[in-house]
C-alpha cells in the first residue's frame, strides 16, 4: 500500500524510487518512449498522483536516471563478456563488441533512449558520465591490443570511435530493417568482426 508522501508502507521513498524506475522502464519497452511520463508512471507503479514529482523533477531526469542505469548495465555485460577470454586482449574486445551488439538488440527501447537525442543534452551529468565510463573501457582493451600487436599503433580513441560507429550504425540497421546481404551488409556481430579482423591485419606503424 503507498501512503500520501508517495513513500511505500512497506519500505520507503527508496522502493518507490525503485518501483517508478520499473515502471518506467516497463512503458519503455511495451509502448517506447512518448509513452512514459511521470503519471503514467505513477499509475503504473501504484503510487500516488504526486509521488513521482518528489523522486524526479519531470521526465527528462527520469528518463536520465533510467538511462544512466542501462550504460552500467550494458558495460557490466561487455566487461562479463570480456573476463570469460582470458589471455587475449583482441578475443576480450571482440566479445566485449559482440556482447554490445547483442544487448542493443534485446532492448531496442533502451538502446534508442541511451543513444538517443533526448540523452545527448540532458542537463543530468549521471547519465554521460556512465556513458564516458563505457566508452573508456572500450578504449583501454583497445590499447591492450595495441601494446601486443593485435591492433594498428594509431590513435586508440579513434580506432574506438571506429568499433562503436560500426557498432552502432549496424545495430541501427538491423533495427529499421535495413541489412540486406546484397548490399554486403550481413548482421551486426558479423560486421564487428569483419572490421575488427580488417584491422587486425593492418600496419602497425602509425599513418
């Protein structure tokens, strides 16, 4: 039962939190994002009409936090993807972008808000700081592979920057419908690892 100040008999403003962040989340992946708003939300989670102002702002913030939350869970399935390759920086990177791949296209609803416009201005630093958090993770197992002579001695951010443009672009695709083999476009794991064995067979040497 939830009182009037949106607070769970139960538990707390911290179950409420929790239980409008599942909601929301619950709206994201059945009816995507204009379907969340901060009273959908409230209905959804059982809480009063007023309860959800108390935990965010609107929903942007909302939606911030929610993302926030499946940056660090997207990196937490790439590095669990990594660990299980041990010895092998390239066997580690490539799994950690496989492992990307694959969590955008369980989720496509959280995929499009963490990419998505609405998360590129958001005014709440949680959420680009767990992307950056990504990012970086991706770039040291790129200059893991550097230092053993798996990758090319350029620029890792930008070989990084590379893996996840590719990434991404081909998950987008797969998404809208777009990959046709004809075109030479297979399915988004496939295309990760053809850029990363492209790469892999390049010049050392800087260019």
């Amino acid at each position: 039962m939830v009182v009037a100040d949106g607070s769970s008999r139960a538990g707390g403003r911290g179950d409420t939190r929790s239980a409008l962040l599942e909601a929301a989340a619950g709206l994201l992946e059945e009816r995507g994002m204009g379907a969340v708003t901060l009273r959908a939300v409230g209905e959804r989670a059982g809480v009063s009409r007023q309860a959800p102002y108390k935990h965010f702002t609107d929903k942007r913030a909302l939606l911030s936090v929610l993302a926030a939350r499946y940056f660090e869970r997207l990196a937490g399935e790439m590095l669990g993807a990594a660990d299980g390759v041990d010895g092998d920086p390239f066997g580690r990177l490539e799994a950690m972008m496989e492992a990307y791949v694959r969590v955008a296209l369980d989720g496509p609803g959280r995929y499009r808000l963490m990419f998505g416009p609405e998360m590129k201005g958001s005014p709440y630093p949680e959420v680009h700081e767990a992307a950056r958090d990504l990012y970086w993770r991706v770039v040291g197992v790129v200059e893991e592979c550097q230092e053993v002579g798996e990758l090319p001695g350029r620029d890792p951010v930008q070989l990084a920057s590379l893996l996840y443009a590719t990434a991404h672009g081909a998950t987008d695709l797969t998404l809208a419908g777009h990959i046709e083999q004809e075109k030479g476009l297979g399915d988004p794991v496939s295309l990760v690892r053809r850029l990363l064995g492209l790469l892999r067979q390049s010049p050392t040497s800087e260019t």
